[in-house]
C-alpha cells in the first residue's frame, strides 16, 4: 500500500498485510526520519508491483525492549519508469540507426558505381547523368566523403572539357561560361568531400582536380601524388596527376601519366581525348586524328571528340 509522510509528503510504498486493515500503527520516513502514525488500508491487488528502492539513510536504533516501527522508503516508481521509457525509446532508436545504415550503403554503392561507369564513357550526357547518380547517392548518405568526391569529380570533369574547348574553338565565351559555373560547383563540392575525409583516395583525387582546373598547380600535383598512393593503380587518380601536370606545363609528365591511367583503365576515353589535345598541340594532326576516331567509335555520342575532330586540317 502506498503512504505519505505526515512532514515532507513523500510517498512510500508498504508490503500490505504488515497490520490489519483499519489498525493504527507507527512507520518511520525513510527521507526525513519523521515517525507518525497511520492506518492500515484493506488489502489490495494492484496490477503491477510497485518499485522499492532503499534509503541509504540509516536509521535511528530503538531502545532495548522497545516496539520496532515500520520504516519506509522512498517510492520512486515514477522515476524508475521514466528512466526505463527512455531506455526503451533509446534502443528503438538505435536499431533503427542500425537499420538505417545496413540498408543505405548498398544503394548508395550502387548509385557510385553506376556514376563511374557513366564517367568513363565522358560524353555530356553520360557526364550529367553520373552527376546526378552521385546527388542521389549523397542524398541517401549525407556526409558520405565517397559520394561527395564522385560527385565533384564528375562536374570537374565537364569543367574541364568546357575549359580546352574554350582555347580551341571560335565560341569561347560560351565555353568559358560553362567551365567557370561547373568549376564552381566541382570546386565546393570536392572542398565537402576532403573536409568530410582527408584521407578518402575519391577526395584527394577530387581536390587536386579542382585545384589544376583552376591554374594552381603545385598543391593540385601534390594532392593526386597522395591520392595515387593512397589508391594504387587507381585509373582516375592518374589522370587527376596528368591534369596537375599539364596545368604546370609539364607536358611529358602529363602524357606519361595519361598514358598509365589508359593502361590502368582501357575504357577510360577521356585520356584518349587528352592526348588527342596534346598530339594537336604538337602538330601531329595524324595521331590525334586516330586517337579521336577511336573515342568516337567506342562512343558515337562523345560532342567534344566531334568537335575536335572536324578542327583537325583534312
């Protein structure tokens, strides 16, 4: 039964049947040590059992012979449950969290993975695609660096086809355009991704892109130094090195690191089309003439192959 302490108004729970119902008899409060008398309430059966938990206050030794009272303690069955709501609410949480994340990286995977193969055929559309595969991915997985990086990469990559253009035919401020407002955008998104992981190989290759897209060469070269050791043999991280190296007019460094990104990954078009710039760009017309035809026989829809292609003298 449940008692109240005649001073401090406590309640406190008392096994019943400790006196007869209707009986007066002495309790001791086990909070304020008050000793009061109260009365015996018929005997119930409630539908739960009430929590006891012990004072830690000791109580007072009565004299020798003399009648022991009933002391109290503190019922604090309110608090108990509450603690235990919050327990349960908790754990709900956390296997949902639990859930949450077995479920997601498999979609999230599959979106990168499908973005990647979009960039190695690097038309326009292919491009945009895989940009937006990688938004859905970051949708799904908020803070993911991976995601993040693929998705900065992929809008550097169209920056930088915008930016060759730019030097090669006549309508050079819609190019220009284009490549300020992609860079723009890869440049923010790559500097997410490194911030959400330093160390994430997609990252490093991403920033030291955007870094050589927009003329700083020097930490551009050394980011894609630390991405290729970070992933070896990694196709992309190559060509971020190659990119690096042609903005610091290194034009060996940049074919041979061309080179070994199309070696490490013969789909990769993109160090196709590159070469063909520099074979243009050192008068060898024929060679670039070759390379840009195969580009567009493994992709017919590949604009800027196209576009250099009829630039090239017949």
């Amino acid at each position: 039964m449940l008692i109240e302490c005649s001073r401090c108004h406590a309640l406190f729970s008392l096994q019943d049947g400790i006196a007869a119902a209707g009986a007066r008899f002495k309790v001791q409060c086990g909070r304020c040590l008050e000793v009061f008398e109260t009365v015996a309430a018929p005997r119930t059966h409630p539908a739960a059992p009430l929590i006891e938990v012990a004072s830690t206050t000791p109580a007072p030794v009565p004299a020798a012979g003399a009648p022991s009272t009933p002391r109290l303690e503190l019922w604090r069955a309110p608090l108990m449950q509450s603690r235990v709501l919050v327990a349960v609410i908790a754990l709900a949480i956390a296997a949902g969290v639990v859930l949450y994340r077995r479920g997601l990286p498999r979609e999230m995977e599959e979106n990168v993975r499908q973005g990647r193969e979009k960039m190695l055929l690097d038309d326009e559309k292919s491009l945009d695609e895989a940009t937006k595969l990688f938004a859905e991915a970051v949708r799904l997985a908020p803070g993911n660096a991976v995601a993040e990086a693929e998705r900065a990469f992929a809008l550097l990559l169209q920056a930088s086809a915008h930016k060759d253009l730019a030097m090669r035919v006549p309508q050079r401020d819609e190019e220009n355009r284009a490549a300020t407002r992609l860079l723009q955008q890869g440049a923010a998104a790559a500097r997410q991704a490194i911030e959400g992981d330093r160390s994430a190989p997609a990252a490093l290759r991403a920033i030291a892109l955007a870094e050589a897209v927009a003329g700083t060469p020097e930490p551009a070269a050394a980011h894609a130094e630390q991405a290729e050791r970070a992933a070896p043999g990694d196709p992309w991280a190559l060509y971020a090195k190659a990119v690096a190296a042609s903005a610091g007019r290194a034009r060996d460094r940049a074919v041979q690191a061309l080179s070994a990104a199309r070696q490490a990954e013969p789909r990769l078009l993109r160090a196709d089309v590159d070469l063909a710039g520099f074979a243009v760009d050192g008068g060898d017309p024929a060679g670039a003439r070759e390379l840009l035809q195969g580009v567009l026989r493994n992709n017919p829809q590949h604009e800027r192959a196209r576009r250099m292609l009829s630039l090239l003298p017949p």
